[in-house]
C-alpha cells in the first residue's frame, strides 16, 4: 500500500515552466499540485527547500542485453542504474538472443521484465526476423505488445524492405524506430571519418553512411504515412535533413544522445570509453545538434545506454566493442555542460529528456493531477564527480569518468514508490 507523501517547497521544473509549488501524493499519483498545500494526517513531509523537482525521465533508447548477454547488463542491473539518474520509464532496443520478433520470443524478454525490472520497461520488438533485414515480422501479432520496432545495432540497407515494412507498420499504426546506417559505406570504420582519424592513422566513419539512409527513409515515410522515428542522430547533414522533413509534413520524430550534444572527435582518447556507434562528430555537427534541440528539429534525448564487460571495452578504439553507458550520467552532464552555461534552458532540457520521450510515444505521464507520481527530485546546488566504480549498472565504460558537474539525483520515485534515494 503506497503512502500519502507531500513534497514541500521544491522548485517544480517542466516544459512549459518553472514555478515553487508542493506536489500531493496519494495512492501512486500525484492528488494536488501547488503553493502551500496542507498536509493530510498521517503524510509523510519531504522538505525540498534548494531541489527541484521533474517529472521523471523517460528514455527511448536502452539496451539492457537480457536475455542473451547478461554478461553485460541485466534488466535488473539496467533498471537500477536508469531510477539512479531518476528514469522511470525506458525502451529496451531488441538486439538481444534470442531476438523479440514474434510472440514467443518476446514473451521470454517479457517475463524478464516483469519479474526484475524496478522502473517501467518497455520492450522494442525487431523490424525484421532475427534482424537480418530480409523478411518483416509479423507486426499485426506484435502490436499492443511492444513499444515499437527497431533493429537497432543495425539499419535496414533494403529500400525494398524498409517499404515494405514502413507500409506493414502503416497499415497496423505503429512506430518504426530507425538506426540508420548504409553499411557499403563504413569501410571497416571505427570513429568519425575527420581530423582525429587523419592526425591518429584510424579508419573512418563517414557522416553520409547516416543521413543518406536517414533521407532514403523520410522519402518512404512521406510516401507510406508511417510514424518514424530517427535513432541517435550524430550529424549535421541528418539536422538539416529531418528539419526540412518536418516542414513538408513528414510524420517524423528523432533523438540525440548526451554525447553528440556534449562531446566531438576533439575529445577522443585512445580508449575503449570513447568508442561508440554513431562515433564523436566534428564540433561543426556538435553545434547543429544543440541549435537543432533549442528549436525542436530533435524531439528528445536518449542516452543509447550501451553496456559492455570490462574486456570488450579495453582494447582502444580500433578493436573494443561499440557502446558507452549513459542512464546515470545524462541529466548532470548536460545540465552542467548546456543549462549552467546558458546555452540550453532548464525547461527545454526536461521537455527533451521527460516530456517528449513519453508523447512520442503516446505513454502518457507528467506533473498533473491525476498522473502516476513520477518525479525525481535533483540537487542542482553542489557539484560532485562521476566515478563509474560507484555505477550500479554493470558497465562502467564513459567518457564522462572524472568530471565535475552538477544535477545530482538524489530521489526517484516511480507510481509514488522510492525506486532511489540518494544515502548520504
């Protein structure tokens, strides 16, 4: 039985504003929002005097590797670490063995889930069976079960294909998730095709194997009416491309991760951390994925949470496995790297990281009365330093090891449960 609970005095942040106010809790939602609101008997007072309060975040782009490599991340292990960076709510990507195309399989992914996961997790479902990018599943017996589909960890290089599927995913209303790469053109790359490839003798990722699948798709999608949604962008080019896609109609959404917004190949080590899939960008793309957050080109933030063993991460760039994790480090690096310097307002960054996600794809939530309570509660105040020993996720493998920042979580409560608070 969940517990009356009044947050007091908290600073109340949303995407449409920022205002003190108490917020009611009763039964798992929020029953009253406002300025003074009197405690009912037997409520227990939380005294958020200096926090500020958000409704928790929702990510579109996870991988919790369960089942089939947990080894590297557990849907427990996952959903721990995203409430430590106050997430409620996540999508698991279907790059997994076996992989969730057709009922049965899913169903074991499922079960998972319902027994260990400590946040709402919502499970992607393949475009095409196994992800091989040759058949289409059966998305009639897979909607209502799934958040969406994707083949994540690789694009669809068909255009037959993705027609085709883009015309299924049509007619049954659902979302197409898209990571978008043309495999003729990676040539056995590994990090950005740029300047740090050049100086350091590194083969390159070139820009054009995202944003022209990402313009191949936006045709089919103006031409189908499907609902897609573009993964993880990382370049200019895809920026520029999806604006213009949205000006004439076209039903797309997209996300960026913290990374792309945070980072660029200026930034590269030789180290396994700084590997991932879209690589660092030139700064050049770095400052049109920030311009295309302020004015809504890009919906939302994902962190493309991507755990790894400790093995598979330390063989430097050239020869260690794609993929960094983000769940525990996304709000406090960007809100110390774009909303402390005055680039990015607060509200703009928990519309991208909390709103949007949750619209996209139609799962509701928010601060209103009436909505599941879920809220995390920041400390924006003290600085503290990401240590990835202290990660609850079992990969450790960041870019952001070391940095200072601000924005620390210090409670998540999901359907009015504590789901993380921060000890000490």
């Amino acid at each position: 039985m969940t517990q009356t609970l009044l947050l007091r005095g908290g600073l109340v942040v949303t995407g449409s504003g920022s205002r003190k106010e108490d917020i009611l809790v009763r039964d798992g939602r929020i029953a009253l929002t406002g300025p003074g609101i009197s405690a009912p008997a037997g409520a227990e007072i939380l005294d958020l005097t200096g926090k500020t309060v958000v409704p928790a975040f929702a990510d579109l782009h996870v991988h919790f590797r369960e089942p089939g490599y947990s080894y590297k991340e557990t849907i427990r292990t996952g959903s721990l670490a995203a409430a430590r960076g106050g997430y409620t709510l996540v999508c698991t990507m279907p790059n997994l063995n076996p992989v969730p195309d057709s009922p049965e399989t899913l169903a074991i992914e499922q079960e998972i889930i319902d027994r260990d996961a400590v946040i709402t997790v919502l499970p992607y479902c393949a475009i095409t069976k196994g992800r091989k990018g040759l058949e289409t599943v059966d998305f009639k017996s897979l909607k209502g079960h799934c958040v969406a589909f994707s083949d994540d960890g690789s694009g669809v290089q068909s255009d037959g294909m993705m027609r085709k599927a883009m015309e299924a995913a049509a007619k049954e209303g659902v979302i197409i998730a898209a990571h978008c790469e043309d495999n003729t053109l990676l040539r056995g790359g590994y990090i950005h095709d740029g300047r740090y490839a050049s100086l350091h003798g590194h083969r390159g990722i070139c820009s054009e194997s995202e944003w022209k699948q990402i313009a191949r798709d936006l045709e089919l999608a103006g031409e189908t009416g499907c609902r897609y949604h573009v993964c993880h962008i990382s370049t200019k080019e895809s920026v520029a491309i999806i604006r213009e896609a949205k000006r004439r109609g076209v039903p797309v959404t997209c996300e960026t991760a913290p990374h792309y917004l945070t980072l660029c190949e200026d930034d590269l080590r030789e180290e396994g951390r700084f590997k991932m899939n879209p690589p660092l960008r030139s700064a050049e793309d770095r400052s049109a994925l920030i311009e295309g957050l302020i004015d809504g080109t890009i919906d939302a933030i994902a962190t493309d949470h991507a755990p790894h063993s400790a093995e598979e991460k330390s063989l430097g760039l050239e020869k260690s496995a794609m993929g960094i994790v983000g769940l525990e480090t996304s709000f406090p690096v960007l809100y110390t790297s774009l909303v402390k310097t005055g680039i990015l307002c607060p509200e703009r960054l928990i519309e991208a990281m909390s709103e949007a996600p949750r619209r996209i794809f139609g799962l509701g939530g928010g601060l209103a009365p009436g909505c599941p309570a879920d809220i995390a509660v920041i400390d924006t105040e003290h600085p503290f330093t990401i240590d990835s020993r202290t990660f609850l996720s079992k990969g450790k493998a960041t870019p952001f090891d070391g940095w200072n920042v601000y924005g620390k979580i210090i409670l998540t409560l999901r359907g009015g449960v504590t789901v993380y608070k921060e000890i000490g």
